[in-house]
C-alpha cells in the first residue's frame, strides 16, 4: 500500500512538473505527513532533485494534522513561511 501511495505521488508530480517544464518558474507547496516520515522525506527530494530541473520551486511543509483537510490554511498562507 505504501509504494503504490508513494508511486502514485512521484508519479504525478514529475507528470505535472515535465508538462509545465516549458512555462517560466513557478511556485508550489505540498503538505506531506509528519517531518519525521518518509513522505515529508520523499517531498524533500522531489524538492531538492527534480523540481529544479522542471523550473520549479517547491516547498515542503510538514502536517502535524491527522487528516488532509486540516493541511488547506497552511497551503493558502501567502508569502510562503
């Protein structure tokens, strides 16, 4: 369950990041779980690795919250913290 859930995201961010590749640098946030974990470790490399290339800037926030509705102030806070 885990590596589809992590395939599934790895997936869909380098589709979205490679399909907007040519558009001028933008920038994005995703929330992952806890800091701790290996989603926010996961966000970290896409961050650190793969965004760069796409022309991107991607911040990683971690989520202390059980549920990913909880996740939607912190994505919504301009500029980004």
């Amino acid at each position: 369950m885990f590596m589809q859930r992590a395939s599934a995201l790895v997936g869909s961010l380098l589709s979205f990041m490679f399909a907007s590749a040519t558009a001028a640098a933008v920038d994005y946030k995703i929330v992952t779980a806890d800091a701790k974990g290996t989603y926010y470790a996961i966000g970290q490399d896409l961050a650190k690795f793969i965004a760069p290339d796409a022309g991107i800037e991607l911040e990683v926030l971690p989520s202390a919250a059980t549920h990913s509705a909880a996740a939607i102030p912190k994505l919504l806070r301009c500029p980004a913290e």
